[in-house]
C-alpha cells in the first residue's frame, strides 16, 4: 500500500548525486568580553542528494556552529559571518533574499537536533505538532492532519501509533522522541537532513536503531544527510564520506572506509584508536593526550600541534592547508585531503 505522504514524498525527489549544498570558505566567529573566538575558519564540505556526511570533531570543533549557520539559527550576535559562501543547489543562501531563504531553510533543509524534549513543544500533543505542518502549509482539515500525524509515526516505526497520537512528548522514551523528530522533519519533505548528535542522548541499543532508521529513510527519499557526531563509531555504517574538524578547520576529508582502513591525519589516527574495539577486549583504551584549545588562545600553526605525537617545528609555525593527498606512486586520491605536513608520513609510513 503506498500512503498519502509516500506519494508526496516521491514527486520531487531529486537524483542520487544532484549537488545539494555546498559550504564554502565559511567563517564565523563570536564576539565575546574576552576576545574574538574563531569558531568556524574556513570550512568546506559538500554533500549531495542520496549521500551521508558526517562531520566529526571533538566538542567545540565548530561542528554545530556551521550546522546553525546552514540552518539560520545562528546567535547574531554574538555570532557574525565573516566571509564564505553556503550554496543550496547552487544559490548562496547568505545572499538571496529573505524570502527565498526562508523558502530553503526549514522546508527544503530540515534539522534534527540532539535533545527532542527540548525540540518539541511539551504542552501540545505529539500528533498536533506532527500534523501542524499539513494543517498551515497545505490546508489540511484536523482529522487530514491527525491521520497524517498517525502515517508519520507508523513510517518512524513509532509501535501504536493511532493509539499514541495524542500523547504529550514527555510520555515517549527518549528513542520514540527522537524518532518524533525524524518525523518531523520529514513532514516537510526535505532535500537534506542535517542531524547534529541525533543519538547522544540514548542508549547504546536505542542508538542504532535510530540511526538506522535515519540512514533507512535518507537512503529511500534520496536525501542528503549532514551527520554531526563526536563518536566515530556511529557513523561507520551509514555514513559515505566524512569531515573531521579540529578547532575551526576541518583537518581530514574522506570516504568512510579509508578513513577507518588508513587516515591521513594524527588527529584522526588519534580518534580511531580511542573507539573501544570488540577484537581487543582488556587493553586500555588510548585518548589522545590533552584537550581541545581554547578559540581564543589557538596555538600557532597547526592547532593540534601540542597533542600530536609526530609534530615538528614547522607544524608548530605553519598553518598545514587541507591538500589533496596521493597513494604511494604519487596518483590522487579522490575525495581525500588532508591538513597536516606530515600527512604522507601518517598515511603511508
Ligand atoms: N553563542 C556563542 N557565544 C560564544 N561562543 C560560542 C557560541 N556558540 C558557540 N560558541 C563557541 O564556538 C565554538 C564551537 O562551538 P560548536 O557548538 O560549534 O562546537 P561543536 O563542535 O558542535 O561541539 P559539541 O560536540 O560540544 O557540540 C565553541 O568553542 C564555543 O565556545
Ligand atoms: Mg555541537
């Protein structure tokens, strides 16, 4: 049986690989008592229709403040962009006009966010919230809208869901919120779903399951996904390609595989020995000594330099730039750079 939102849903979606956004050489800082923190320092990444990136980065990389300047939501101030480009099908969303950006934010990029309770609105009930969207953009009557709310919560797998839709949020475990907001999101239809720690706050068991389900519908709506997440071990499975930031910048991009099979930078070695590991039950779990800077006191040259193991005078004064990176008779490795002089040496030594 195809149901009325599958219906919708499939009219327009966009072809696997359509470039759908493009974030270009943005930066964003804050401007606070103490000084001017660079939050954001020229990021670029890209992601297209049927495609997953996950954006991995300790807390306080800048991952959720690129997400909140995609979206709009950024705090300005104290947050200011300073320079960049954000494209959505080739459009610079930071130049187009209100309307047009409205258009885009919200409806055509939708995100889900890592607390849900905090998302949705506790007084009204889950049903009412999911069938909103339906009743104001597209004159649905009350009973349309809550047989809607009801498809929704069926196709996010919410057990009951005829019987539940009139349930307030606080009634749902934290896993069923969660899929409440995937719903949601997915109510409005959207090229791409940007999804910032959308299973933190669960379980360990709850977590895949939710990520299933996101990587499930991503995959059969053709949609993009932005995956932002400080556990490599989450994304393994469902993400293509992968961005690692480290205070402001990101330091390594590349398909998930070879990212796991052989990184390209210390930093991301660092990541991957610090995932527990089944095979290697009983050893000692590695962290990568010390912590992120603090953006307003980021050490010269590269940023990682005092916790990296391999570091050297120049990486102490020189800013690495993110280079393409080659295999071991010098041929480029597509979707692959690297900001780290020592790259060659962390790949192929
Ligand atoms: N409203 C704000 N005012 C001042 N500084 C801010 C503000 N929001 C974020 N920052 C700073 O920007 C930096 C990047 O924050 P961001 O939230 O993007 O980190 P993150 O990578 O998402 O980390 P986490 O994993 O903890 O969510 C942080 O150092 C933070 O202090
Ligand atoms: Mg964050």
């Amino acid at each position: 049986m195809t149901t009325v939102i599958e219906n919708d849903q499939k009219n327009d979606r966009l072809e696997v690989g359509t470039p759908l956004l493009e974030v270009k050489d943005l930066h964003v800082e804050f401007h606070t008592r103490d000084g001017v923190a660079k939050a954001v320092n020229g990021v670029n990444y890209s992601v297209a229709a049927g495609e997953t990136l996950a954006v991995l980065g300790e807390s306080g990389s800048g991952k959720s403040v690129t997400a909140q300047t995609i979206m709009g939501i950024l705090d300005m101030p104290p947050g200011k962009v300073t320079q960049g480009q954000i494209l959505y099908r080739g459009k610079d969303m930071l130049t187009m006009s209100n309307e047009e950006r409205r258009r885009i934010r919200g409806r055509k990029i939708a995100m889900i966010f890592q607390d849900a309770l905090s998302a949705l609105n506790p007084v009204l009930s889950v049903g009412y919230q999911l069938g909103e969207m339906f009743r104001v953009h597209q004159g649905a009557s009350r009973k349309e809208a809550k047989e809607k709310a009801i498809e929704l919560m069926d196709r996010v797998r919410i057990p009951a869901a005829r019987e539940r839709v009139n349930d307030y949020p606080h009634q749902f475990s934290g896993g069923m919120r969660q899929r409440i907001m995937i719903a949601m999101a997915l109510s409005l239809q959207p090229d791409l779903i940007i999804a910032d720690e959308p299973t933190t706050a669960l379980d360990v068991t709850v977590q895949a399951q939710v990520m299933d389900l996101l990587a499930e519908l991503q995959a059969e709506y053709n949609m993009g996904l932005i995956l932002i997440t400080h556990d490599l071990g989450v994304v393994a499975d469902v993400a293509d390609k992968i961005a690692v930031m480290y205070a402001g910048r990101i330091v390594e991009t590349a398909p998930v595989h070879e990212l796991y099979a052989n990184p390209a930078h210390p930093y991301t070695k660092g990541l991957l020995r610090s995932i527990p590991r089944l095979d290697q039950k009983g050893q000692e779990l590695y962290a990568i000594k010390g912590l992120p800077p603090n953006l307003l006191k980021v050490p010269t040259g590269c940023a990682f330099n005092p916790r990296c193991d391999v570091a050297t005078d120049l990486c102490r004064t020189e800013i690495p730039a993110l280079h393409h990176v080659t295999d071991k008779d010098g041929k480029e490795l597509t979707g692959r750079r690297s900001a780290c002089h020592l790259w060659k040496e962390t790949l192929h030594g």
